[in-house]
C-alpha cells in the first residue's frame, strides 16, 4: 500500500533532469524532487518491498553484492527495490561518487561510497570481496543504468560467484534495451556491439565482422564521433540499411531520428549534436532472415577447424571468406572475455 503510495505520488512528477544535470542547473522540477524525496520512509519502505524475499527476520537483505540498475536520465526510472536495497546498503560502489552522490542525494539516502571504475578497479576489487565476506551488503551502482553493461562490474560478479559469495541484480533501465523498443527497428533478435574500437581499421573491421548477422544491431556512441561512425557504417553496412539515432533517452530533449545510414550520416554531417546516444541498424535487404552466421559457425565449429569451418560456410552462403573468418575470430574472443 505503501509502495502505490509512492509510486503514485513520483509517477505523477514531470518528467525530471538527469543527476548531470541537476548539478548544473537545479531546476524547479529537480527541487520539488528533492523536498519530497525527504518525506518518504526508504527503512519502511526497504522492509515493504524486501518482504517475501531471501531475507532474515529483522527484513534486513541478505549479504551479498547486489546489482541496482540507476536512470539514465530521468530521475524517476529507479525501482522501489533499487532504492530499498540502497537504503540498507553498508557501502555503496559507484564509477563517480560526485555522479551517484547526486543520485542519493535526490532519494535523502546517506551511504558511504566507495570509488570503483575501469581504472581502479582491480586495486578496488579485494576490498570489496573483504566486506562481502565479512557479511556486508554492497550495492555496485554505475553513472548510469545496468552496472556490468558497458560499465564496470563484470570482474567483480565473477570474483563473487569464484568464491560463492552472492550476487543479486536488481534491474531496471538500460539505454540498450530503450532504445531498441523506442526504435521500431525488428526486436525479435539483435546484438549488442556497444561502443566500437576508436581505431579506424579497428572499428572498419569489425563492422565488417557485424555485416552479415541478421537482426538488429545495438551500438552505443559519443556525440563527437557520431558523424565518423554513421559514415563507416555507410559505407561497410550499406547506405541504405535502416538505422536509427536515439539521443538523450528519458530526458527533457529526447530525440528518436530514423533513416537510412546514408541519411542519418548527412543530416549530422553539419552540426555535431548533444548528449548521449544509442545508434541502431536494422536488417539490410539483402540479408535472409532465416539465416544466422554466428549459429552456423558455433555449430561447424565444433566438427570443423577455423580454417574448414570457414571455407564451408563460405561456400554454403555466399559470403566472402574474409567476413566469415572475420566473425569466427569476433566469436572466439567473445568466447574467451
Ligand atoms: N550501463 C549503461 C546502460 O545500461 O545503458 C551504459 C553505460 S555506457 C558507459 C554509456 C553510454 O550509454 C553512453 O555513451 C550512450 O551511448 C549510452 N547512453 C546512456 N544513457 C543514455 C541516454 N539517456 N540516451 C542515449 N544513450 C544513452
């Protein structure tokens, strides 16, 4: 009852700034936020939403490391569990504690926050295992949505699952997955590239391993290579290939532009624009649907040599021996990460 409480009150808030944002400009909207963050009960709300689940008598969570996925830009896309878990937390572990602090901040929660994020974590890493086996509950936050997607995390769950100590996600938004529903691109299969290598023969070739896959593709960008990227795309994927630019999702200038790569690759050919951004590329025409390269390799593969594999498939489809060796070494260092 509690819960709808809140949650009626916050849905019914205007859409709110990004944390970035409410650092540089508190606005209105991010103050109202802020004022009624203070009113909500997080401890009586933490023991409403932990009930029926692994917890102990007192409702505390059980130990463990745990997961919380944070907005990725409107303030309001944090699950009751998110903030519940938060509350309960004996240390919270974020990329950027001034990004995150901000976050706590806005929800009136108080917690100490350790730094943990691609250039400190394996110095980071045994301390955090050293609380968790001692018994202590460690939320893993990144700057923004899913930690472990694009984000730090990974080598953490693994060390955790080594020594069987637990890992609990609590999910919630990720821009990947917003994008791809916003974008009416086919959902029924995609893959998730991330960002791609910033080298120029580096990035032509794996786009070139991406090609032939058949669903939609999932990269994420910065505004400053936005440009370069929807041109290497043009130019290895197809000009025409539907595509789609997702910029600053959830927030106050959201914008969803469709387009061929050709066109997408002009219309930002004059201005750079702002803000974060998803790029997403739908099936060429020339692509079967049926017909699944990284299935067939993982399946040859198993019987064949890299070398056989390739030459089989090579001849099977029609796709030059170059690409599908491309995509045998893509899959093979996925494999091994
Ligand atoms: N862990 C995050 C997730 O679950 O989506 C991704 C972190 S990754 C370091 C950051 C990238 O995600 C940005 O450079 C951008 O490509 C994408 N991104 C994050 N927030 C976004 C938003 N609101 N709109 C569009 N893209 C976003």
């Amino acid at each position: 009852m509690w819960a709808l409480v809140f949650a009626r009150r916050f849905l019914s808030e205007p859409v709110a700034q990004s944390p970035h944002i409410l650092q540089r400009e508190p606005s209105a909207q991010s103050m109202s936020i802020k004022e009624k963050s203070s009113s909500f009960d997080f401890p009586k709300l933490a023991r409403l939403v932990s009930e029926g689940s692994r917890n102990d008598a007192s409702c505390k969570p059980s130990p463990g490391l745990y997961l919380v996925a944070t907005p990725i830009g409107n303030l309001g896309d944090i699950t009751l569990r998110g903030l519940a878990i938060l509350t309960a937390a004996d240390a919270v572990a974020c990329e950027d504690t001034r990004v995150s602090g901000l976050l706590l901040k806005a929800y009136g929660i108080k917690k100490p926050m350790l730094s943990y994020h691609d250039h400190n974590a394996d110095e980071k890493r045994p301390e955090i295992l050293k609380r968790l086996r001692e018994g202590q509950i460690v939320v893993l936050i990144s700057d923004a949505g899913m930690p472990c997607i694009a984000d730090p995390g990974f080598k953490l769950v693994r060390d955790c699952r080594k020594e069987g100590l637990n890992v609990t996600v609590v999910p919630g938004p990720n821009a990947a997955l917003t994008a791809l529903a916003a974008s009416g691109l086919p959902t029924d299969r995609f893959t998730f590239v991330g960002f791609l290598p910033t080298k120029k023969t580096a990035r032509e070739n794996e786009l070139e391993a991406l090609k032939h896959l058949s669903g939609s593709l999932i990269f994420y960008e910065s505004p400053q290579r936005l440009k370069e990227t929807l041109d290497a795309m043009a130019r290895t994927l197809g000009a025409d290939r539907p595509a789609v630019v997702s910029r600053e999702l959830t927030k106050l200038y959201e914008e969803i532009r469709p387009g061929s790569l050709g066109s997408l690759a002009e219309s930002y050919a004059s201005a750079q624009p702002k803000g974060e951004i998803v790029i997403l590329v739908g099936k060429g025409a020339d692509i079967e649907p049926a017909f699944d390269l990284d299935n067939l390799l993982s399946e040859r593969l198993t019987a064949l040599s890299v070398r056989d594999a390739v030459a089989e498939i090579a001849a099977l489809t029609g796709i030059p021996k170059k690409d599908v060796y491309a995509r045998a070494l893509a899959l093979h260092a996925t494999r091994k990460t």
